[in-house]
C-alpha cells in the first residue's frame, strides 16, 4: 500500500486510541475497562469490542462504513468496520508480547507496537 494512503489510516488508528486513552478513565482503571469478564487478560474480542466503540460512535449513519465527513480526520480516506477491525487485530497481536492469545496488563498498556 502506498504511504499515501497509509498516513491517514495510521491517523484514524492514532485517534481512535486517543478517543479510548482520553476517555476519564485512570491508566489503572483502563485495563478493567478494556477486560469485560474481569479474567485479569484481555481477549481479541474484548479488545476489539472496546476499540470499535469510537468507530461506533463515529458512524453517525450506522451503515459500518465511516465516510470522511464522519471522521475527524482530514481527507481521511473511507473505512470499513471489517478494515479496522483487520488493523486492530493486527495491533493486538503485536501488543501480545508473549504470543499466548491474551493481553496482559502490561501489554495492554505499554505503547503501541
């Protein structure tokens, strides 16, 4: 993929963990919200879940499409739910230090991969 296209995608990824990381919620607390069974581990669809809550917000039409004008992104170009959630799986399996399918704390919140 060009680097064109790529700057606004890694843009909209940035700000939609901004989005997330902004929310008033303390560091400690971040991780309890992201691990919805509170197993003390963060799954791929619980990571997916709380990472799709942005774009959810975002697609003011809710046709799981976010169109320019929905993002607050400029010329951003047009993302489908599948496409972000492809890169947010992507961006738990880097976060996954260990390989072992989960998110620890640590993990969780280290900075992005």
């Amino acid at each position: 993929m060009p680097a064109e296209r790529r700057r606004p995608r890694r843009r909209l990824l940035a700000a939609a963990l901004a989005a997330l990381l902004a929310a008033p919620v303390a560091a400690s607390d971040y991780f309890s919200a992201v691990d919805l069974d509170g197993d003390g581990r963060v799954s791929l669809d619980e990571f997916l879940e709380r990472m799709g809550f942005a774009f959810g917000q975002m697609d003011l039409d809710g046709n799981d499409v976010l169109e320019p004008h929905e993002q607050h992104v400029p010329d951003a170009p047009r993302i489908t739910r599948a496409e972000h959630e492809a890169r947010f799986t992507a961006q738990f399996h880097r976060q996954d230090g260990n390989g072992d399918g989960y998110l620890s704390r640590a993990e969780l919140l280290a900075p992005p991969r």
